[in-house]
C-alpha cells in the first residue's frame, strides 16, 4: 500500500499510537506521521503508508490550521490542562479591543520561544523529560510563519482562536505569549487540527470507520497524492471568506 490517510486522531492517545492502531488494521508496517499531535489534541493526522513516507517533510511544510480554546485567568507549565493549573494574580481583565490588539501583535512575529515542556530534543533528550528550568536555559528562540490569527470568542477567561501557522509553530507558545502581553494568564484547554495544507478535517477518517471500510475507498493514491503538494496556499482566514461570499 502506497499513499495517504488522513486520520481524524482522537483526544488521549499519541500520534504514535495512533499510527501503531491504523498500521494493524491495514496491515502497512512501512509508514510513519507527517506533523505530531499532542495527546490533549484531536484533528488531522496524516498518515504516510509505503513508498508515500518519502513524501513526510513535503507534508510537515504545508501550512496548518487550528481551532483552539484557552483561559487567560490560569497558566501550567506546559501551558495547557495536561499540568497542574495554577491560579494567575490579576490586576486587570482586559477588554476585547485589547486582545485584538495583542493578537495582531503575535501575528506579526517572526520568531517563538517553544515551550519548556515540549518533544524538542536538547542533545537528544526531550525537553518534556527534562528540569523545566535546564529546558528553558537550552531552548531558543525559533523563527515562525504564523499567517492568521481569528478571534472567534472571549467571554472572560475564555477565548475561543483559530490559527493558521508554519511548521514548528506551537499554539501553546501562541496562548503563552498572548498572556505575557495582556499580563494575565494563558493555558490551552482544547485544541483541533482542522487542515494540514490540503488535506481537512472534513474528509478525515475515525479508526471505526477505516475498520469497516476499503483501503481503496480511504487511501489517497500516491500519484494523488504528489499533485495536491506541489503548490502550497496559505488556506483563507475565515474573515476573507466571509467577505468572498457577501462580494
């Protein structure tokens, strides 16, 4: 078998594993994941079977896009609800016009310092299984395309974002460093991968339905497979379609 799955993983399992659970109803040993996902997060998971391996880090560089939901009135050390939360001391709630004006800020930037708790390797060791403050004494600022930020909801502490961003791009560092700016906290509480380039969430498929289905009906050829990668788009921010379809 060679070609595509665009699997939709679900929350509370590894990308490995997932892959490790679709190679056994497959039967595909050669194969591996384009861009992991954390455990927390759920969404696009594409999967690369065969000879379609070759095409992983043409995949990683296809933009990606995100839905994600976070507090500002708490924080963790890894910046999401895997950690302990921690109450944030706040002298002031900001308004919606002060976190647009931070977002647009965070838009602009060029480089992101990952976070402490990460799978980055700092002389082969994971930064996750490292001491936070080792971690943050080795890691460094990385450059990053973020192409769009949308705030689609805040009701404080909650803030409801879709990110359309490069490879490396960690929204957890996003929802962080949005907290610095207001001076308030920032933890993720959910987050889903709609769109890895050209492959959505919309087509993506569970593990139960590739149980009961054919490999004809949800592996994308690899021929397929090259077209859709050779040109890379920046997917249109919900803002621009909505203007697209009033013009």
């Amino acid at each position: 078998m060679d070609g595509i799955i665009n699997l939709n993983k679900p929350v509370s399992i590894t990308s490995a594993k997932a892959l490790y659970r679709v190679r056994s109803i497959t039967g595909q040993k050669k194969s591996g994941h384009a861009g992991t996902l954390d455990p927390a997060a759920s969404g696009v998971l594409v999967l690369c079977m065969g000879k379609a391996t070759k095409l992983v880090e043409s995949i990683m560089e296809q933009p990606k896009v995100y839905r994600a939901t976070a507090r500002l009135d708490v924080t963790s050390e890894s910046f999401d609800s895997d950690r302990t939360l921690r109450e944030c001391a706040i002298e002031s709630i900001p308004n919606r016009e002060q976190v647009e004006l931070a977002i647009a800020e965070i838009e602009r930037s060029v480089e992101q310092m990952p976070p402490n708790v990460s799978a980055l390797k700092i002389g082969g060791v994971p930064a996750y299984k490292m001491n936070s403050s080792d971690a943050a004494a080795a890691l460094a600022a990385r450059p990053v395309k973020i192409h769009w930020i949308r705030l689609h909801a805040y009701d404080w502490p909650t803030i409801d974002l879709e990110v359309c961003c490069g490879r490396g791009t960690y929204v957890r560092a996003i929802i962080r460093d949005l907290g610095t700016l207001l001076s308030v906290g920032g933890c993720l509480t959910s987050l889903v991968r709609t769109c890895v380039g050209p492959f959505v969430l919309e087509a993506a498929w569970t593990f139960e339905r590739l149980a009961s289905a054919q490999q004809s009906e949800y592996v994308i050829p690899l021929d397929k497979a090259r077209e859709s990668l050779d040109v890379i788009s920046i997917p249109p921010s919900p803002e621009t379609m909505n203007q697209t379809a009033l013009s």
